[in-house]
C-alpha cells in the first residue's frame, strides 16, 4: 500500500529554523481530485515531488535512486551516511541558498512552482546566512583567519563569500610544507598555498595576489626545482589535470592541462598507437612545466611536438595562447626562462602526435633493443628500462635529474680540447657550436661517487647530484659550486645549473 503523507518520516532534525517541508509532504503534490481518483498516478507524483527531500535526508524513499543500501531503512539506522548527505545539503545551502524554482517571466514572486516555493532574494540570503551560522556552530565550516580546525596539519583554511551570498571554493594553506612536493626533498615552508583545479580557481588566486600585494611563485611536481627553506607569498601548484584528443587526419592534437602528469601522458599517447611524444617517457614532472625547459631525452624535445602553450599572465589575470615559434625553444631553454620568467602560469599545452609510424632511435643504444618495427608503446617502454638502469628513482634517493646542462662550446675549443681527451664525447651542432657531456666532464675530474655533507655526486650517473637527507639548499649550491669549479679547473668549461632556483 502507498504511504501517506504523514507516515513519511519526518528529517526536523536536519530542517533549519523557519524552513517548511515542501509541498509534496503536506499532501498537495496533486490536485485532491487526481490523486483519489487514479492512486497509481498518484503515488508516482507523490514520490517524484518528494524525491529530493527524501534523498538528502534518508526518509526511507522506495525511489529507484535512493539504492538498496538506503531504501526503506529509518533515518536513524542509515547513522553517518545520513548525517552526511544532511550536511551536504546544508553546505549547498549555506553557499547558494535553498533551491529555487525556474522564475517564468511575469511570474509573481511567492508562486508554488513544481512544489517549491519561490523566496525573494532578500529572504533567501537570511536563509543562507542561517545556514552558514548552524554550520560553523557545528565546526563544519570555517570562517576568516584563526588555528586550523581541519585538513592540513598546521593550515588555516578559508571560505570566503562574495557579495551575494556565494562561497568561493579556492582553499587557502597557510604554512604549508613543500618538503615532499620537491624530488630533492628540500626542507620548505611555503607562506601560502593554493591548487587551483578550475580556471575561475586560478582567477580567484591571481587575484588575491594583486589584492595583498603577494609574491607568487608556480610549482608543478617539484622535480626541477631548489627550493629554500621558507617561500613568502603565495604559491600556486596549477591542479587542473584534464587531457582530451582532437582528431586530425591521420594523427591528433592533444590538449593537456598543467597538472597532467608528464609521463603518464606518454603512456597513453603510446598506447593509442599515437607517436611523437614515446622517447620522453619516464621524465618527472607535470605538463605545465614542460614547456619552461622544453624538456628532452634520447633525440627528441618537446618543441618536436609542441603546437600551442595556454597561459595566464600573473600580473593582471590576461589569458593568452602562444606558439611554438613565440615559445623561442632552444636546448633545455624557451622564453619563459627569459621574457617571461615568473610573469605567466602555463594552463594547457597542445600537441600534435601522428598514427604514422616515425621510430627515432638514433640516439645511444635505443635502437639494439628494439624490433625493425617496434610499436610506440615498445619504444617509450624500452627508454623507460633504460632510463632505469641509469638514473635513480627519486622516490628512493633523492634527485632532480642532471643537475647540469650539456655545456656548449665553440667549435676552435673543441678541438683544442679534442686534441687533449680524443675520447670526450661531443656532438656538432648546426650553429657551429659543439655540445660536450657535462656528465663525462665530471666523471673525468674523479668526482663520480663523491660524496660530501648530505649531498653526493651519483655513483652510475655522474650528471646526477642526490640528497641523502637532512641538507639543506644553502649546502646544495655549495656543493654544485663546487663540482662545477673542478670542471672549470680540469676542462676550462663552465657548468650552467639546470635546475631552478625557487627563492626570491
Ligand atoms: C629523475 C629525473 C629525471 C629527469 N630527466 C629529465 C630529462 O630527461 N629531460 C628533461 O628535460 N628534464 C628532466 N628532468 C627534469 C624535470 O623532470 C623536468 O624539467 C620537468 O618538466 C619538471 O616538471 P615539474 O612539474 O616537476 O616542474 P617543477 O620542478 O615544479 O617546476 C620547474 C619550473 O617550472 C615552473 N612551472 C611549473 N609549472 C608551471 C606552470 N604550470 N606554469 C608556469 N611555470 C611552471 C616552476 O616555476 C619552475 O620554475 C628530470 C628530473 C628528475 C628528477
């Protein structure tokens, strides 16, 4: 037999002062007439009304969405799923108000509408700002600066609204610990911290910034970056991580967002059969950062592949795309490592990939570990092996990968220097210019395995400076300094760093 309205268990519990059950519950979701006259109509009218209600509060609602594990059960004994579902709808509240009913043109206002009721503006703000007071009453919500009451050890959160009445949902840490967003798991505090997952999130922090006069500072996944033991301001860790495919002819562009990770997109791309982007699998790091380096590995740089960079400029919030030709790419260089150093905040960058096959396997001893036709998958898998063989796993032992770029030098020096070491590897570049292995170069000077505080030179790849913990970034430089000087004492070649330096 259908329930009456009155057996329909009454959620006052979780009802905020004022507030009346929608219609549907006192018996006036249908005309009288209909629902006497035909019962089944009836009921699904009523049902259908009373749906909402019934879903956020757990009354036992026999609709179909309400799942085996909360139908027909009393409120009480659903216990904490119906607490919650109750909280939600009170936060929902609490930022927009109670739900309002489609306002037809010339509609006068307080009209019952689909069996809600239709509350002036004015009203319906008081209703929220109930709502947010029973919320913070219960700790549930947290309002303005004051000791943390929830999510990050140590960090202030805040809710903020606009005028209006509407919550902004960009969450805001205070002393934040970096020490394990950085693969050289340097100690660091940031001042302010903020993951932005939506461009209005990211408007929202840029524009704080400018407000208070913050200093910002971008991080992706921290595996090219010095950081120092305390960063003022705000900083911005880009968390929009979406990644689509546009079909082009026989090949695609794909659209990734800043916090895409770098190699898991290779992965994917290789999976589809998709090529372009395999010989750079395995490389840390975020697709956001990508380009700031134009990062590259076994004979190919993401400029190879790049067709478009997305950006927000920090100081005034103005979006703008750029080209691979305005990027200025070069070795391990672009122009956001000049123009445009700390000045944008990249959202999205767009490739092109190909379903041709097109294997480059020039580079070390790639191509003896392949088939005469390997797949794109078979490709980006065997660069991993090597990598692995080769690198080590910052998750293990920390590190940010070469810690030095491949100097270059002119062609008259190489020679010179040809003439001394006629084993040093070097590899001619079409400017003129010869690109040594800064790597070899250290090896040469005997630092290999070398090891001094809490920082040491790799023992397999001398390129690789690692953190066995407890150093700091001060100690860091020391020691990078005092590699690069042994080089310039044995070579007459200076070293650049690669890895940047986050500190003001
Ligand atoms: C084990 C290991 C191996 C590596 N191998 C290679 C390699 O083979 N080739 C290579 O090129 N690199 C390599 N790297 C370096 C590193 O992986 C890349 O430079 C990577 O692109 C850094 O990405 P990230 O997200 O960690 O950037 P982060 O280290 O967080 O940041 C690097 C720089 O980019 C800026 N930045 C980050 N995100 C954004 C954004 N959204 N908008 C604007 N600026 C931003 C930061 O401010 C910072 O200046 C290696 C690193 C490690 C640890």
């Amino acid at each position: 037999m259908a329930k009456t309205a009155r057996e329909v268990p009454d959620a006052c519990a979780l009802r905020l002062p004022g507030e009346h059950l929608p219609v549907a519950h006192r018996g006036r979701g249908l005309p009288r007439s209909s629902r006497a006259g035909r019962p089944g109509l009836a009921g699904r009218g009523r049902l259908l009304r009373h749906r909402p209600l019934a879903r956020r509060q757990g009354t036992g609602c026999p609709c179909p969405r309400g799942g085996p594990a909360t139908r027909n059960r009393p409120l009480r004994a659903q216990g904490a799923a119906a607490r919650r579902r109750g909280l939600r709808a009170l936060r929902l509240r609490a930022r927009h108000g109670p739900r309002q009913p489609r306002r037809h043109r010339g509609a006068a206002p307080r009209v019952e509408r689909g069996g809600r009721r239709f509350v002036p503006r004015l009203r319906r703000l008081a209703r929220a700002r109930r709502a947010r007071s029973l919320l913070r009453g219960r700790g549930r919500l947290r309002g303005g600066a004051g000791p943390s009451r929830g999510g990050f050890p140590g960090a202030r959160d805040r809710y903020r609204f606009a005028p209006g009445g509407h919550a902004l949902s960009l969450a805001l840490h205070a002393d934040h610990s970096l020490t394990d967003a950085n693969t050289l798991g340097l100690p660091c505090v940031a001042e302010r911290h903020a993951a932005p997952a939506t461009p209005a999130e990211l408007r929202e922090a840029l524009t704080l910034a400018r407000r208070h006069d913050w200093l910002l500072t971008v991080l992706g996944g921290g595996s090219n970056l010095i950081l120092p033991e305390r960063l003022p301001g705000l900083v911005i860790q880009p968390a929009m991580a979406r990644w689509w495919l546009e079909e082009q002819g026989d090949g695609a562009l794909v659209h990734a967002e800043a916090a895409v990770e770098w190699h898991a997109l290779v992965i994917a791309l290789a999976q589809r059969g998709l090529w372009g982007a395999e010989n750079l699998a395995l490389i840390p790091g975020r697709c956001g950062a990508a380009p700031i380096q134009n990062i590259g590995a076994y004979g190919v740089e993401l400029s190879d592949l790049l067709e478009a960079v997305h950006l927000v400029h920090l100081d005034d919030g103005r979006e703008a795309v750029l080209s691979a030709a305005d990027c200025a790419f070069g070795y391990r260089d672009s122009v956001f490592k000049g123009a445009l150093t700390g000045r944008v905040v990249i959202t999205r960058l767009v490739l092109r990939v190909s379903r041709t096959p097109r294997p480059r396997l020039g580079y070390g001893d790639l191509a003896s570990r392949l088939d005469a036709e390997p797949t794109a998958l078979a490709v980006a898998q065997a660069v991993c092996a090597i990598r692995r063989e080769k690198l080590p796993d910052p998750a293990t032992l920390c590190n940010a990968g070469s810690f030095f770029k491949n100097p270059l030098i002119d062609g008259e020096r190489a020679r010179r220097l040809l003439a001394e070491h006629p084993t040093m590897p070097h590899f001619p570049q079409p400017d003129g210019r010869v690109k040594l292995a800064a790597g070899w170069l250290i090896d040469r000077c005997g630092l290999k395995g070398w090891r001094q505080g809490h920082f040491g030179v790799h023992e397999r790849q001398a390129l690789v400076l690692v953190h066995f913990g407890g150093g700091s970034a001060d100690e860091l430089l020391g020691f990078a300094g005092e590699v690069a000087a042994r080089v310039k004492a044995c070579f007459g070649v200076s070293l650049e760093r690669e890895p940047r330096w986050a500190g003001a």
